[in-house]
C-alpha cells in the first residue's frame, strides 16, 4: 500500500498535514498553515523536492 497525506485542521483551527506510510505510521508532519490551499501547496512542494533533496548529516 502507498503512503498519503491526510490534511487536517490542528486544535487552533490551523490546517496541517501528515504523510504516513503504506503501513499507518506518521512519517513526517507539517507547519500549520491558515489556509486550505497553503497545506495544499506544501503538500505539492513536499511531493516535487523531495525526491532530489540532499541528506545534509549536521551530527558530524
């Protein structure tokens, strides 16, 4: 099963979203935006970045 983002509004009425994995775990969870359409657009920012985005390790 694929993973999904599930958009949501947060206890102060704020929209967010979480990825979860195939398997029902939260994998990552956004800001809060104050508009539908924001989540939405960091949504698909997330969805065209993300597959070329560089690990940065600042643990060394």
């Amino acid at each position: 099963m694929a993973g999904k983002f599930e958009v949501y509004k947060d206890a102060s009425d704020k929209f967010r979203f979480r990825l979860k994995a195939g398997n029902g775990e939260i994998i990552a969870v956004g800001e809060a935006y104050e508009s539908k359409a924001g989540v939405l657009n960091g949504i698909e920012s997330i969805k065209k970045n993300a597959a070329e985005a560089e690990v940065v390790d600042q643990t060394a």
